[in-house]
C-alpha cells in the first residue's frame, strides 16, 4: 500500500509543485541528489572519478511540454557535454525521448538525440520511460544507433516483450542498461512479482553476457540487488569474460559501500547522478522501490 501511495504521489501535480518548495524536504533528498545544479551533479562526478567510479548524469524532468523547454534541454546537455571533456572525466549523459520532443513525434526526438551523440564521442544513454513509450523509444535509438553508433539504450525487466525486443536489437551489437524498471505497469504487460521480474532479469543478462562473448556491444547492469550482481558476477566468471567487458551501474547515494567494494575488486561501475529541478517525481519512485528509506528520509527532516 505503502509502495502505491507513493507512485501515486509521483503523478500528483499538487504535491509536485508544492512539497519541494519546503527546505525540509529539500534537505531529506540530499543523500540520493548532489543538488539541483548540473556544476553539482559534475562536481559529485569529479569525486567519484578519484575513487575509480564512472559517473552518468541526468537532467530530471519528463514529458516537457513545449518546444522551448525541449530546446533548453538540449542546450543543457550539449553545454554539458562540453563541461565534461573540460574536466576530463568519463561521465555520460543519459536522456529521456520525452524530454527531447517525442511528443512531437519520433522524428523530432530522433533528430535531438543526433545531435547530442554528434557533440561526443562517448555513449548517450537513452533512459526507457512508461510502457506507451517503448516502440518509439526503440524506434529513435535504432536510428541514431545506425547512423551514429554511440548511443546506449535501457531495457527493462519487468516487461514481457523486453525479451523480444532484446533478441530484435543484438545483430546492431547494442550498449544495454538492463534494470528492472520503475514505472507502474499492468499485469498484462508487465510481470508483477518480484521473483518473476528477477527471473526475467537473470534469463536476459545471460543473453547479454553471451551476446557480449561473441559480439561487440557493452552490457550494463542497472541494480543494486545483491542477487542480481552475484548472479552477473557468476555467468561472466563461467562465460570467461572479464570483468570489463560489462558495467555495474548503481544510482548516487545507494550501497555506497558496496559500490565502492565492487570498483576495488576491478569492476567497471558507473553511477547515474539525477539532478535538476523537477525531481518530485522522480524521488517519490526511488521511495517506492524501496519504502524502508523512508526512515532515511524522516532522519533526515528531523536531523
Ligand atoms: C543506473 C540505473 C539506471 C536506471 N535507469 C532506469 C530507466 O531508464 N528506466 C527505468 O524504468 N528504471 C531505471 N532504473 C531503475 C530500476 O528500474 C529499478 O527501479 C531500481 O534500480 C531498483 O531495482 P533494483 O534492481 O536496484 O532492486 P530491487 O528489486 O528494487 O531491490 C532488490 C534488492 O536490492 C537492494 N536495494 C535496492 N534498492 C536499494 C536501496 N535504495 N538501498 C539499499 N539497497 C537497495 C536491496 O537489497 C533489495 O532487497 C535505473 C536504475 C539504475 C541503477
């Protein structure tokens, strides 16, 4: 119950607008969001670079509603882009299509995530958003992927096609951020339960990992389950891959230690730092995941 008051919190414009305004409820997102500010989120990269740790980062913010708004994001990230090779770090961007004008169409969206794979050469990571999203995401990153190359693009293993859409993509030896996903999907679509989900998500790193033995492309691996990355850990060792030719990638602020244990013992980990203005909505799905945080959180305010 408590999981579903909080997604349903996500989608509450009401509440969107008016709990971030409070300094309390600022204070309690400072453990998962460096601030608000990109020269924060690069900043918070910087630190992780000294530890051996890859960083990503992420304008939050989705469906934006205006052209305008499309082009400032845009803006954004290419300006970001450059801040990064100025510091002469490895971070990533990692972009939604709703914020690149999807909702004018693929094209639109297509032609913004061209751009912003011209202005690097390293990946531009594609996030996966709500189900009714799927085709077109998979449309625009097909495209960019043909015409450009460096982009990567998240699948999600609560999704009964994931599978499908998987085997469709791996002849373009495709950079893949698995996760379990994080949106509020129907059964129909969607496995509910946590051991069918993590059922799914094994049987699909198995695929990358094969995929990655005779192929090109990079797996990444989205989670911060302890299960999930033994498991990872164990088909690769099996496989005989080595531990860099695929990524762990963790959110900021979570299992830092264990994030920390896993770059020390040779792995590639990359952590994904959200920041920005519009993060309601997006924290209220990291508390669902994981409600027991919300203990974290009253610290935080009371502290
Ligand atoms: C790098 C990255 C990128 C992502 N991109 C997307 C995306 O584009 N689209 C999308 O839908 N979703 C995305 N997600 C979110 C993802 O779908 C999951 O919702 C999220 O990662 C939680 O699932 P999990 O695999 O970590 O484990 P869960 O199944 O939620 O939890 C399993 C176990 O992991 C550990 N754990 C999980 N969370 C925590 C925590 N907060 N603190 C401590 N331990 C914890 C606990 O031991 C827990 O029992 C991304 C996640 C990551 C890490």
């Amino acid at each position: 119950m408590l999981r579903n008051t909080l997604l349903w919190a996500s989608t509450n414009p009401l509440l969107s607008e008016k709990l971030p305004r409070y300094r309390f409820v600022q204070r309690a997102t400072r453990r998962f969001m460096p601030g608000e500010d990109r020269d924060d989120a690069l900043a918070a990269a910087e630190a992780l670079d000294q530890r051996g740790i890859d960083a990503m980062i992420t304008l939050l913010g989705e469906d934006l509603s205006s052209r305008d708004e499309v082009d400032g994001v845009v803006r954004h990230y290419q300006e970001a882009l450059s801040d990064i090779a100025d510091r002469g770090i490895t971070t990533e961007i990692s972009v939604k299509p709703t914020q690149l004008g999807l909702e004018y169409g693929v094209e639109e969206a297509r032609a913004r995530l061209g751009e912003l794979a011209a202005a690097t050469p390293s990946l531009v990571w594609v996030d996966m958003e709500g189900s009714k999203h799927v085709d077109a995401t998979l449309e625009i990153f097909k495209s960019v992927k043909e015409d450009a190359g460096n982009v990567g693009l998240c699948l999600q293993a609560y999704l009964r096609r994931t599978k499908d859409d998987l085997d469709a993509l791996l002849p373009l030896d495709p950079a893949i951020r698995l996760v379990k996903g994080a949106y509020d999907e129907p059964a129909s679509i969607a496995f509910e339960k946590k051991g069918e989900v993590d059922r799914n998500f094994v049987e699909l790193t198995q695929t990358l990992l094969r995929a990655r033995e005779t192929g090109g492309g990079l797996p990444v691996f989205g989670t911060h389950d302890p299960r999930m990355i033994g498991e990872v850990s164990r088909m690769a060792y099996e496989l005989g891959l080595g531990k860099d030719q695929y990524e762990i990638a963790m959110l900021f602020g979570i299992r830092r230690p264990e994030q920390a244990r896993l770059a020390r013992t040779g792995n590639r980990v990359r952590v994904l730092i959200s920041y920005g203005p519009a993060w309601f909505p997006w924290y209220m799905r990291r508390l669902a995941e994981r409600p027991a945080n919300l203990w974290f959180v009253a610290k935080q305010i009371i502290g």
